[in-house]
C-alpha cells in the first residue's frame, strides 16, 4: 500500500509540472501574440500592408488606372542614417493586376501609418512595367474617422421615418481576398 502511495504522489508532482510548463508555454505565446497585435500609429508589417493595399487601391483607381485586385505584403527594415542611429521602416510590396490585364506593382519604405487612412514614406507605383506615380504619402492622414456615428439630429425627432424592407429576391456575392501571413520580427521571452 505504501509503495503505491509513492508512485501515485510521484505521478502527482510530474502531472503538476506539466501542467505548470504547459500554463507556462500558454502564458508565453498569448503574451508573444497580444505584443504583436497592431497598435493605432505602432509602424507593423500587418497595418503597414492592409493601409498600403486600402490607399493604393484608391489612388490607383483615382487616377484611372481601374485595379481589379491588388494585394500587399510588408516587412521590417533597418536603416542607419549619416549620423549612424538605425531607424526601422517597413518595405511593402504589392502586386496586382488591372481589369485590363496589366501588371500593377506598389512598393517602397514606409516610416509613418496612420491606420486605414494613409502611409509616409516612398512608394511608387507602376502599371505595365511604367511608373504610374510615386509618393512621399499614400492617402489622407487628416481624414475622419469613418467608424464615429452621426450627430443625432436637431429637436429629438428623425426627419425620414425608415420604411420596413419588403421580401425580394437573394442574391449571392462571392468575393475572393488574397492574404498574406506578415513577416516581421516579433520574438516571444522564454525565462528559466
């Protein structure tokens, strides 16, 4: 009886030690993941691409280059300037094609991003192998926020009473999304 009693304390503490590694590894890659989740104004690969991808879209398609997809991938880089301090930037590169058929390409080094309303930097975009613009920022960084609510309205009361949605016929809307997993340099802390 004595000798059963040992090996099951024994298997106790080992379970308990796995357990506490395992809450520990679990501790450590939520914390690794939440330190590299995109922060409003933090310069990352993931916000640096999809604000490149949004902008140069719409920059794109300004200027009548008519986008039919284009799609963005960013990575950490190190700069050392005259002065020798080391700056970090990201490079993005987009690829894409017009509805034509032409091959669209959006690439540079960004030093700035106001996410979902521009990038600071230099980006040059071309179309067919020709330069179609370059940039030291790519969309409005003094834009509104799109996602604030309207003011309610003067006197209490809505000026349009909305109407009720009659039954009509569905429609089925695929749309297909290329993403890329960002390359950056998050590193996680493992201690002893």
């Amino acid at each position: 009886m004595g000798a059963l009693r040992r090996i099951s304390d024994r298997l106790f503490r080992l379970r308990g030690r796995r357990v506490a590694v395992a809450v520990a590894c679990g501790a450590a890659a939520v914390f690794g993941a939440v330190a590299c989740q995109p922060v409003e104004g933090d310069l990352n690969p993931s916000t640096v691409s999809a604000t490149t991808d949004q902008q140069g879209t719409a920059e794109l398609n300004r200027q009548h280059a008519q986008v039919a997809w284009l799609s963005c991938s960013g990575a950490y880089v190190n700069r050392t300037t005259g002065s020798g301090a080391t700056t970090q930037e990201v490079h993005v590169d987009c690829r894409g094609e017009t509805k034509e058929g032409k091959a669209v390409t959006l690439s540079g080094d960004v030093y700035g991003v106001v996410s979902g309303k521009c990038v600071r930097g230099s980006l040059t975009a071309k179309v067919d192998g020709k330069v179609w613009f370059h940039l030291g920022v790519l969309g409005n960084c003094a834009a509104p926020d799109t996602t604030t609510p309207p003011p309610p309205s003067q006197g209490g009361t809505p000026t349009t009473t909305p109407q009720p949605q009659q039954p009509g016929e569905t429609q089925t809307v695929t749309e297909t999304v290329t993403v890329r997993a960002p390359s950056s340099t998050c590193t996680t802390f493992q201690g002893k």
